[in-house]
C-alpha cells in the first residue's frame, strides 16, 4: 500500500463517521444513485460509436470498394477500441456503485437497520407447473450490470474475430503489410493503456491552493492610483 494511504480498521472506520451515521448515509445513497445513472449514460455513449463502427464495417463488406478490405480493418480496430473502452468502463462504474453500496452496508445499521442488507423473496414454487412459470415470468437473482459487463465482452469478442476475418491470408511469400501492422499495434497498445493509464490512483493527494484577488475600485479613485 502506499505509504501516503493508511488501511483502517472497522474500530477507526466506526470513529470516522461517528455522530454523523445518518448525514453519511444520505450521502452514500445519493452517490449510488448518481453512480448508476452515468453507468447507463456511459452505456449509450459506447453504443453509438460502436453502432456506428458496426454498421461502417457491415456496409463496407457489402461494397465493391477498390480499398475495401483497408477500410474494414479500420473499422473492425476501431470497433475493438471502443467495445473494449466500454468494457473497461463497465468494470469502472461497478467498482465505484460497490464502494458507496459497502458504505450503505457499514452505515446503516445505526440510522435505520440492516434494510439493504435483508432481501425479501417470493415462497418457493410447489408444483412443476409454478416452477417453469417462476423460471419463465419470475425474478431471478441476477446482476444486470454484470450481464451487461458480459455483453461488453461478448463484443470485443466478435470485434477480434471480425477483425481476424478483414484480414489477408497469412503466406510466407508474402510481404508484410505495415499498415495493417501499425492499425492493428496501435489498436492493443490503445487497449492495453486502459488497464495500465485508467486505473484510478489510489494514493494520497497532496493539494497547492490559490486565492484570486477582487474588489471594487472606488468611484474617486482614478485608474492610475489603481494601478
């Protein structure tokens, strides 16, 4: 760990909001709730590019472009990117929604009970026939944030394949694209930058402060006494 981040214990996380559990509390919901309306923001940004990059690449291979197989290796590059963006994104957004869910779990206890600890369920279904209809038309204990991170990933999935397909048939007589080369390069070590670049800092943050000066000059004064 970082030496300018301390681990605490439950004892210090306890003292640290002692007195202020309920204010706490309302402040931990209210980020959830933010976290989660930019998880599906961010959802539909991602989608539009990716969308978009889908139908180019469709469009291009239904085409009798002279450059064709150029543009769809652009296309199935830019479209990995951005579904493998997304899927970072999506990792992203549900570590910050677990944080400020764990505070709500810490906290609540002392303003209003274990309420989003506890999880009322439907009676088990007694029959066959009111199994397959619980299956068909019941709730079921899933996380759509997880189906949608699976989606994200099942995407980049078909990107690299897409990809794979858009490209010339390996020959050892041959020579070397380099653009090919350099679009498919620089596409991983864009990807590769996510985990490495857009890990969000853990440390500590030491801050530099700034006051900008303002007043109102005085009807008498001339602006060469101001100055």
């Amino acid at each position: 760990m970082d030496s300018s981040t301390d681990e605490l214990t439950p004892e210090e996380y306890e003292k640290a909001f002692d007195g202020k559990e309920s204010q706490a509390l309302k402040q931990a919901l209210d980020i959830r709730k933010f976290e989660i309306e930019l998880y599906w923001k961010r959802a539909t940004y991602f989608w539009t590019f990716i969308g978009a990059s889908l139908a180019g690449f469709i469009a291009i291979q239904a085409s009798d472009f002279a450059n064709k197989q150029d543009l769809a290796i652009i296309l199935a590059s830019l479209g990995l990117v951005f579904s493998f963006a997304w899927f970072c994104a999506n990792r992203g957004s549900k570590f910050w929604q677990e944080n400020w869910e764990k505070h709500v779990d810490q906290l609540e206890d002392k303003v209003n009970g274990p309420l989003y600890k506890i999880i009322l369920a439907r009676n088990k279904p007694a029959s066959i026939w009111e199994k397959f209809v619980d299956v068909v038309s019941g709730p079921g204990r899933i996380s759509v944030s997880k189906i949608n991170q699976l989606i994200s990933l099942y995407v980049c999935l078909l990107w690299i394949v897409l990809l794979g397909y858009s490209l010339p048939e390996f020959a050892s007589d041959k020579s070397v694209n380099w653009f090919y080369v350099l679009i498919i390069g620089l596409s991983i070590c864009t990807c590769l930058s996510f985990l490495w670049l857009g890990r969000s800092y853990g440390g500590g943050y030491f801050h530099t402060a700034q006051r900008r000066k303002s007043r109102v000059r005085p009807a008498n004064q001339s602006r060469k006494s101001d100055a």
